[in-house]
C-alpha cells in the first residue's frame, strides 16, 4: 500500500508541476497557428485549416482551452478587486505567454482541489487514529498551501524582474546621457538602449517606442511603463524627465543628474547587503559548520577519554 501512495503522490506532484510550468512558462511571444502557416506558406504546402490545428502541440488544443473554461467559471466566484489585483500583478511579472487572470485562477483552484483530494485520499489509508480535527486541520492547510502556490511563484518573478530592472537602470541612464548630449532626441536614445540590450528594461523602452509611434503621448508612456514596472527608482525618472520636458529644462542635465542619483543608490544597495551578509551567515554557520567543527575536533579527544583511567570516573564504567 505505501507504494502505490508514493506512486500517486509522485504523479500528482508531477501533474502540478506541469500544470505551473504551462501556466508561467514564457515563450517568444509569436502565435502557433499563424507560425504553422507562415512555415507550409514557405514551403509551398497546401493544407487545410483542420491539419495545421491538429499539427498544433496538445497544450495549445486541449491543456490551455480547457484551463481556459475553468478559470471563466472561478472568475465568477471571484471579486472584481482580486481579478484586477491578479492582472496588475501579472503586468508587473511581464505577462507571461498565455498567462492571464483566467488561467491564473484556474491554475489556483486545479491546484487546491488535486492537493485536496491528495490528502483526503492519504488520510483514508493511513494515520486512522488521528481525530478528525486534525485531519481536517491538516487538510486546510494543505489546500491553502496549494491554493497560494501560484501566488508565492508570481511574487517571485515579479522580484526577479524588478530586481534586473534596478540592476540595468545606471547602465541604461549613463547611455541616455551620452546619447543625448550627442546630439540625439530622448526617443532616439531610448532606441539606441533598446538595440543595444536585450533586458526587461530595454524591453520596456521598446514598446513605449512603439506606443508612442501608435500615437500615444511620451509622458503617458513613460508613465505607464513606471506602472508596469512598479519600481521606484523608475517612477522617480520617469516624473524627473516629464518634469524637464514641461519646463523646458535641458534633458541632459536631468539625465545626467539622475544617472549620479542611480549609482550613489546603487552603491548604498550594495552597502546594505554587505552589511546583511553577516547575519545571514550566522544561521548556516551555528546549524552546520560549529557543529562540524565540534564533532571532528572533540570526537578524537572523547576515544581517547573512554579508553584512559578516567573513563571509569567520568563514564561510570
């Protein structure tokens, strides 16, 4: 009987793991169906609508419309406040491929209801003298667990990607500053950034590029691509450089003068973590290393105890 628990449990975690993974997984951002037909259109091939579907991967045919319908029906026990909250949230993380506030919920509550079952189903067959409080106790925290899971990947990933932000701005503004006192505009120094790397932020500066050559305003853009990216570092340049546009003052200046502000902060960044790295230390070194250092160093002393004439006095032997 243990056997066939490990085996379910292992399929099970196996299936949620997948479940994440098709949920958060990026991709390249280019649809299935239109790259089926630009390769038979390449290839000269004729074929019906039918054939290319059916070439399509079984996640795109079954796994994501099926998710799809799920997360539609969770959506309506959902509040209006937590489905903006989750699509905010998922702007923050990049918007994933195919990851949107449907799927989100869907992968939540697929998740709860198979960690669920999965302890219903190890209660039924094992630890029958526990009382039924702390089976359900358990079972609670189980489905809450699984239920939040998503959560903690995406807060995650938001970190991460905030993270790599702050990590380019100083690069990023030094090159803004040099492009511009080239000679070059503020739009085409954001495209030189863009070209030049490929991260989150010169990411972002592409599409306030193609936003504003959609016909939006710069300082809308910008200030969306701070909502998006929900940093403050950014939501402080972005009003300095609207500021300056409104006022007329010299790009470059403010440019310039946010670049120092950049990696002053990001030198007091460093100092903090540097100032964090003893405490954090501490733990692994009082749990694994002290207690190593003990064992290698007292054990050959303790033998040597044990076997003198002292062992009878101190071991009672």
């Amino acid at each position: 009987m243990s056997t066939v628990v490990i085996v379910l449990v292992a399929a099970v975690l196996i299936g949620a793991l997948i479940l994440i993974f098709i949920g958060l997984r990026e991709g390249e951002g280019d649809d299935p169906l239109q790259t089926r037909l630009a390769e038979y259109a390449a290839r000269g091939e004729t074929a019906t609508l039918e054939e290319i579907e059916l070439s399509q991967p079984v996640t795109e045919r079954i796994v994501y419309p099926l998710a799809r319908k799920f997360g539609e029906i969770a959506l309506h026990f959902t509040p209006q406040n937590a489905i903006q909250n989750t699509a905010h949230r998922l702007e923050l993380a990049g918007n994933p491929k195919g990851l949107d506030p449907t799927l989100f919920w869907a992968a939540k509550f697929v998740l709860a209801i198979i960690l669920g079952v999965l302890a219903i189903f190890v209660f039924s067959i094992g630890a029958s003298d526990w009382p039924w409080l702390r089976k359900l106790l358990i079972g609670a925290a189980i489905i809450g667990f699984g239920f939040y899971l998503p959560e903690l990947l995406l807060t995650s990933r938001i970190q991460r990607r905030q993270k790599s932000v702050v990590r380019a701005m100083p690069d990023a503004l030094d090159l803004l500053t040099i492009c511009v006192e080239a000679g070059l505009g503020f739009d085409g120094a954001m495209a030189r950034v863009y070209e030049k790397w490929d991260n989150e932020l010169s990411l972002e500066f592409g599409r306030v590029l193609r936003e504003i050559q959609l016909g939006k305003l710069r300082r809308d853009a910008l200030r969306d691509m701070a909502d998006r990216l929900g940093v403050p570092e950014m939501t402080s340049f972005v009003a300095a450089v609207i500021q300056s546009e409104q006022l007329g003052v010299s790009m470059a200046r403010v440019l310039r003068i946010q670049s120092d502000q950049m990696r002053i902060r990001r030198r007091q960044r460093a100092e903090e973590e540097a100032q964090k790295a003893p405490i954090k230390m501490l733990i692994p070194m009082a749990l694994l290393i002290f207690p190593s250092i003990c064992i290698v160093l007292m054990t050959p002393a303790a033998l040597m105890m044990m076997r003198s004439a002292l062992s009878g006095i101190l071991f009672g032997g």
